[in-house]
C-alpha cells in the first residue's frame, strides 16, 4: 500500500480527537499521533480519559509525551470552580446532598465538564499538539454533540457559555480535527460510516483521517493461480487447497469491501485519503505507530 | 408466575468478537430446543440484518439457520432512541404526563447524552420481554466497555435519585427561585446558598423544567423501582451466569481484569472465559500444504504467511491461557480459533458449532 502515489493530506489541528468502534486500536493510534508529534514539533500531549492505563502501555516508559488522565470528578470541580470563582466553593456545591446524586446520574455535565478540561488545557497551552484518546463510536458521538445541545437548552448564563467557548474554542473545525480508527471487517465497517456522516451532518466536524488498522497483508494474486492448479489436481493437496482458497478469498474480499465502502465514504462527505495500517503480528508500539504516520505524512 | 431463564452476561473490551460470540452462544442453545432471547445491548446494524433483525424495541424472531427457526428470539434496542423508549414505558397509561416529559427540553438533552440510559432501557425491555416471553436462556451482551457491569447499579442509583430528598428540595427551589432572584444574603443557611450557586451555574428556566421534570419522574417511581428489582434479580440472581470474552490484544487481557475484579464485588465469579482468536493448532490443511512445497513461489509464500499468522496467534493464545489460569485461577477456558469469512452470519453458525461442546461450561444451567 506504502508504494502507492501520496497526495498531501490537510495539516491536523492543535487538537486532535481520535475516535472509533471499540478495540480497534484507538490508544494505541492516538499514543502513535502523539509521539510523532513530539519528536517533529518538541511538545505533545495525550489526554486520556478514565484510569490511564492503557495509554500509560501504549507510549511506553521512555516517551516525550506528556501523558495527562481526565478524571471525572477532578475534572467536574475544576470547570464548576472556573463558573464559580472559586475551588472551595466548588467543592462545596458538588458535595452537596442534592446536588451529588444528580451529577451522578446526570453524566451529561460531567461529560461537558471534561471536554472543558480538554480545551482548558489546549488554551493554556499554545503550540503544544494535544491528542484526545475519545470514547468510542456512540459515546464519543454523544460527547462532542452537547456543547452545542447545551447551548441551546440553556440559553443563557455560565453553562451556555461554557458551551459556547468549547464550540468557538474546542469543537470547531479550525481547532481539533477527528481522526477516526477502524478495521476491515464489515461490521467494524458499517459503523464507521454512520460515525463519519454523524461527525459531518450532527457535529459539524468531517473526520480529517480515516485509518484503517490491522490491514492483511497483500498476497501476490499468483498464489490464487497456483493454488487454484493445485485443487484441480485432487487428493489430499488438492482438498487442502480448497481451504486455503477459502481463506485467501475471504481476506480479498474483506480488503476489497473495506476500501470499496471508505472510498465511497471519501469521495462523498469525506475528503481524506484512507490510510491502511498493516497487520502487526503483535500489540505495536507507539513509536512504530509513529514511524509509520510519518511515513504516510499523516502526523 | 413468569419462569426465571437461565441468563448469560456477556462482557469484555471492545473489540474481542463479543457480540459474535454472544450471538454464537445463543444459536448454539437454541439448537438444543431451548427456547432462547439474545439481547444485543449495543448492537451491530450488519449483524442483526444478517440475521433477519431489525434494531428495535420489539422482540423479533432471529433467522439464522433452519435448526433454531421458532427457538431463537433477538432484542436489539436502538441506542439512540432510548431517551422515548424510557418515558415511554414508565409512563405507559399515562398519556399527558408522557407528553409533558417529552416535552421538557432537560429530558431531551440530558438524558440523550446520559451515559448508561441506553443500558437501563435496555434492562427494563429485557425485564418486560422475560415476563411475557417464557425464555429458557436469556443472553445478554453488554457494552463493550469496563463500565459494563456498572448497568448492574444504574437503575438502583437512578431509583434513589428519584426518591430521594433531592427531588422535593430542587421543587420548592425551582419555586423559591422563580419568585426571587435577589441572591442570598449575608446571614443566609448554607442552603440557601447552595440553591442560588445552583440557580447561577443553571438558570431559573432550565432549573424550574428539571424541576418539572423530576416532579414527573417521582410520579412513576414505583414503577421505575419496580423494573430496577427486577433488573437486578436478573442481573445477580442465582440463575445469571458472567462468561468473560477477551482476545490476545493487550487492553482486552487488562479489561478482563478489571471486569473479574468487579465481579467479586458482587459476589460473583465468571463462569468461564471465552477466548476469541487464540488458536490451539494450525488446521490439518495448511499442515498438508506446508508439508509439501509446491515450487510455486507465490503459492509458498502464500502458505508460509497464513502458517505464520496461525503461528503468531497461537503464542498469543497460549499466553493469555496461561496468563488468566494463573490470574482466575479455577475459572474455565474456552478457546476459539480465528475464522475468517466475509459473512458475519456464518461467523456465528461456525463459532456456534465450535461452542456446543462447551455448553455445560458456558451455561451451566
């Protein structure tokens, strides 16, 4: 795939959310994402949402990249102190016998408090790349659709405005580009085309990258010839060969419908170049990733 | 009185072949006889339509094969129309209450970006589904997610938000505000100062609809618990069985983990742990073809990639066995080898087969 012509891809935002279906290697891009950024522009940041382990795995122990875990409550106190004027305050009010069980149960501002996090952070440091490790398909969907619901439920005071700096600041085209993660298999498949015209027609934010990972590695169609000889000449190799050609099939099938349904995604709404990521026999490390994006001139 | 099926949990991480599985296990069930409902918590559009379903709220026959046609039942709720679903199953009966939640801009809002909604509406079809159903074995497959046990405590920490102190405060507030908006003042109660913090990070409109709206929700609070016990009893009941998925990728081992660790807390433990694309051996054909060089370069190369990848995915298999035999130690294995198809229905007919010598395992019953 590598020897293929490269048209030059758009340049990524300061921000750059990395989206997909679950265990498609979403981390392990991201971390790769921001490892190239680190070693091309000297400062990058990965922030992860949740307990940081995996993306903790994924950069490995000898990273430039500063690696920053959103938690949910942190992140909760910190953007009712920015409404509030105060930490203590804050803290205060979120403890509150009824103001805790409807924050519990109400996620929704726990979700906009930590994208208020994210664009904190990307504000208060300029020049610096900072990688968003998103949830995945439905929820990192839900996430980037509500500052703009919350804007218009609210109307007015501080929370409409919080949502209103994080569509100016954060959720805006001139600032994040969506880098959405996929595999070739057509359930992974489908889903990534409802979230990339989701992420167009409801966010309002077209995905800029469309990788897809784990790509088989091509075969040389003369195995089929051959193997299709073989099969002709019966017996034992012949019966085993009719496996193999199953098998050998099935994977150009699969290749061929993965490019097949994102090249339609691309020539449509999308205007982004597939990038198709080999298969590794392992979990790849961040710097590989990154080895390969630069390549690409994807970073 | 409704019989109690047998029902299997399924969770893990994304992407480990869970809802194939779980669909895997339900048509190997259902080609013993035994009448059985796949609830798909998160569905795949590919899969149910490969499988004659439609993602709805309606229980609807799968069509997979001739053996389970009568036997195997699908649920598979749409995730972005939960928030109608919900108002309207607890309001059922109650047309005008209905109408003024969906009316409410809050409900709308918050309980469409509410992260677990999808989970207990889900929860609350499949309790209504089990009472009308008569289901020997019910199969559930949860998010792909590690909050995926936490839709166990969802409807019990929305029950007590409903019946708490909180809802009767927030109404005489959303009252208190809209008459006066002066802010507290010096010697004001600590209350008093919570509510006009609240009355400012909100504001006095948005605050009086989620008064409304929690004055609406405390109508049908006992229906809502109602459906929060049962979800319960099915979830941690003596008849639920957790069967763990993972797949040789470094944050599926570290969600299965996770998931086990949760579990004890409930005083459960997994049933078995399916683990998908971990090979046990290379199958006798690509033996045959490795055995035999054929001379043709590409053919050769084609054999000694797939023989690799066998290889490969072995050793991560073994790996992971070992791994969890130490971690849940006592807790079955099932391994399940790498298929490759471009037809997801027969992914599921061939893993089904494969399974039904695990039955005993994976759904003790």
């Amino acid at each position: 795939m590598s020897s293929a012509p490269k048209e030059k891809l758009p340049p990524l935002g300061p921000v750059v959310l990395v989206t997909g279906k679950g265990g498609v290697g979403k981390t392990t891009l991201a971390a790769g994402l921001a490892e190239c950024a680190a070693a091309r522009e000297g400062r990058a940041v990965l922030i992860e949402f949740g307990d940081g382990e995996s993306g903790k795995r994924a950069l490995g122990a000898r990273t430039k990249v500063v690696h920053r875990v959103v938690d949910p409550r942190d992140a909760m106190e910190r953007a009712v102190a920015n409404v509030l004027g105060s930490t203590l305050v804050a803290r205060l009010f979120i403890g509150n016998f009824a103001v805790k069980p409807m924050l519990r149960a109400a996620p929704a501002l726990r979700e906009l408090a930590m994208l208020e996090c994210v664009r904190i952070y990307a504000d208060e440091h300029p020049g610096v790349r900072v990688v968003v490790d998103m949830p995945a398909t439905g929820h990192g969907l839900a996430w980037l659709r509500l500052p703009a619901q919350m804007r218009d439920m609210f109307g007015s005071g501080p929370l409409h405005d919080l949502s209103e700096r994080l569509i100016e600041r954060l959720v805006a085209p001139s600032r994040c580009s969506v880098v959405v993660v996929t595999l070739p298999e057509r359930l992974v498949l489908s889903e990534t085309v409802e979230l990339c015209r989701a992420l167009e027609v409801e966010v309002g934010l077209p995905a800029s990258r469309l990788i897809v990972n784990r790509f088989p590695q091509p075969l040389p169609e003369a195995a089929w010839d051959a193997a299709r000889a073989l099969e002709a000449r019966g017996g034992a190799s012949g019966a085993a060969a009719t496996e193999l050609l199953r098998v050998l099939d099935a994977r150009k099938t699969v290749q061929r419908e993965a490019l097949e349904v994102l090249a339609g995604e691309a020539s449509g709404p999308l205007s982004t170049r597939t990038l198709v990521y080999g298969e590794q026999p392992d979990d790849p490390a961040a710097g590989d990733v990154a080895r390969w994006l630069a390549e690409e001139g994807a970073a | 009185m409704t019989k109690v099926p047998v029902t299997i949990v399924c969770a893990g991480g994304g992407g480990v072949g869970k809802t194939t599985s779980s669909a895997a296990l339900a048509v190997a069930l259902a080609r013993t006889g035994a009448r059985t409902l796949i609830v798909t918590v998160d569905p795949a559009r590919r899969l149910a339509h490969a499988m004659g379903v439609e993602i709805t709220e309606v229980v609807q026959p799968a069509h997979v094969e001739p053996a389970v046609e009568g036997k195997l039942f699908a649920l598979m709720p749409e995730p972005r129309r939960s928030t109608p679903t919900f108002a309207r199953v607890l309001f059922e009966g109650r047309p005008d209450d209905l109408a003024r939640v969906m009316r409410n801009p809050v409900y709308a809002t918050m309980a469409d970006a509410a992260a677990g909604m999808h989970e207990i509406v889900s929860l609350i079809l499949v309790a209504k589904a089990v009472e009308e159903g008569d289901y020997d074995y019910l199969v559930i497959d949860t998010a792909p997610s590690r909050n995926a046990l936490d839709f166990v405590s969802y409807p019990g920490r929305l029950a007590v938000l409903f019946e708490g102190r909180a809802v009767t405060w927030l109404g005489s507030m959303a009252r208190n505000v809209a008459e006066d908006d002066r802010g507290p003042g010096l010697f004001a109660s600590v209350e008093k100062r919570v509510e006009s913090m609240f009355a400012r990070i909100l504001n006095p409109r948005v605050l009086k609809d989620l008064a409304q709206l929690f004055a609406d929700l405390a109508l049908v609070k006992d229906r809502f618990a109602r459906f929060a016990r049962m979800s319960e009893r099915m979830l941690l009941g003596e008849r639920t069985r957790y069967v763990l998925v993972a797949a040789p990728t470094g944050s599926a081992q570290a969600d299965v983990s996770f998931l086990a660790r949760k579990l004890s807390k409930l005083n459960h433990r997994p049933a078995a742990l399916v683990l998908n694309r971990s090979d046990q051996a290379e199958p006798g054909w690509l033996g045959t073809l490795g055995h035999a060089a054929s001379g043709e370069e590409a053919l050769d190369a084609a054999v000694a990639q797939v023989r690799l990848e066998y290889a490969t995915r072995k050793r991560a298999g073994d790996k992971l066995a070992a791994l969890f035999a130490r971690e849940l130690a006592g807790v079955p294995q099932v391994r399940m080898p790498t298929l490759e198809s471009p037809d997801p229905v027969e992914i599921v007919r061939a893993l089904a087969t494969l399974m039904e010598p695990h039955l005993s395992v994976l759904a003790r019953p």
